[in-house]
C-alpha cells in the first residue's frame, strides 16, 4: 500500500498540472504511459479527462483487512499445497501450460493453472495489480472511489461487496470474506488508507 500511495501521490500531481494545464514533463508524461500499460488503460487516451480519474481510480490501495481475509479463506489459512508450493495465497490462476500447479481436481477440458510464485511479496504484488486493473473489479473500484469522494473510510469490510466475480458463488465468497474480516478483528490492520 505504501507503494501505491506513492504512485498515487505522483499522478495526483501530474493531475493537477494538466488541469492547472501546467506543463508536463517528458518524464512524467512517460511515467503516466507506463502507468497507463500496466494498469491496462490504453495510453493514447491520456488526453481524455477521464483517463486520469480512472488511472486514479486503478492506483489505490487495497484495505490489509480484505487481503488477509481473502488469503486465509483461498489459502485456508496457508496450509494449501497452493500456498505451500507456490506462494499462491489468493488461489490466482494462470492459463499458459506450466505457469504453475495443477489442481488436482481440475475439470478434464479446463486449462488453467494455479499461477506459482517466487516469494509472497511477489503474489501480494499480482493480486493488488488483478484487483486494480482488472475489469472484473470494477465494482470493487468503484466501491471505493465513492469511499474516497464521501471521505469515508476504506475498508475490507466494504470493498468485499466488489467481489462477486473473484470467486463462485459471488454472494456466498463476500460473506465469508466479511466474517473472517469481523471474527478476527481484522479492521485494526487498516492504518494505511
């Protein structure tokens, strides 16, 4: 989160000069382009108003509360030959022949993976990246930015209601997600939002 908050910080300024219509360095103008590829936002579209409010919208903090909750329950609290094996705590899949595990009960016809990991700085680095970029989190992001404009806290609690298509069936995920946050007291873990 401390990196992100810094990225953060950086496109804040950068953002506030093209609205103050300041100029923009090429360092920066580059530095907004590869956040742009990373964030999976198309880089031609930078002179859209929109485009920085939604790379906005994508580098932002994900609550300590919710990534622990969601490691414990796809990890079972670490014991999961996934995590084990792989350092995968979030149950990520990968779809390219030996990018990770093989479930052992993967359907016949299916191809994916469980992605492996070469330290779990690394799959917490994947996960806050899939959550902020990718189009099935939207809610989640959108969740938050409300949480952002109303100036209300960020939370793992909240931002949960966003996860409906991390894994099946959505509602059932959320309230699991929720109860390992509320049953563990999780919430004193979000000092950084």
């Amino acid at each position: 989160n401390r990196e992100i908050l810094e990225d953060r910080e950086k496109l804040l300024a950068i953002s506030g000069k093209l609205v103050a219509m300041d100029a923009v360095s090429e360092e920066e103008f580059l530095w907004v382009k590869e956040q742009a590829v990373k964030y999976r936002l198309k880089p031609e579209q930078r002179d859209n108003p929109d485009f920085t409010e939604e790379l906005k919208n994508r580098i932002d903090v994900i609550p300590v509360d919710l990534a622990v909750a969601q490691a414990v329950v796809e990890s079972g609290w670490g014991d999961s030959r996934f995590a084990r094996e792989g350092n995968n705590y979030f149950g990520i899949w990968c779809f390219s022949k030996g990018c990770g595990t093989v479930p052992k009960q993967r359907d016949a016809n299916a191809n994916h993976e469980v992605a492996n990991f070469n330290s779990l700085k690394a799959c917490i680095d994947y996960y806050v990246l899939t959550i902020n970029r990718n189009y099935a989190y939207q809610n989640l992001r959108l969740i938050r930015k409300a949480h952002r404009d109303e100036l209300k806290p960020i939370t793992g609690i909240a931002l949960a209601e966003g996860l409906t298509n991390y894994a099946y069936p959505g509602d059932e995920y959320i309230s699991s997600i929720q109860s390992v946050i509320r049953y563990n007291q999780l919430e004193r873990y979000d000092q950084l939002n």
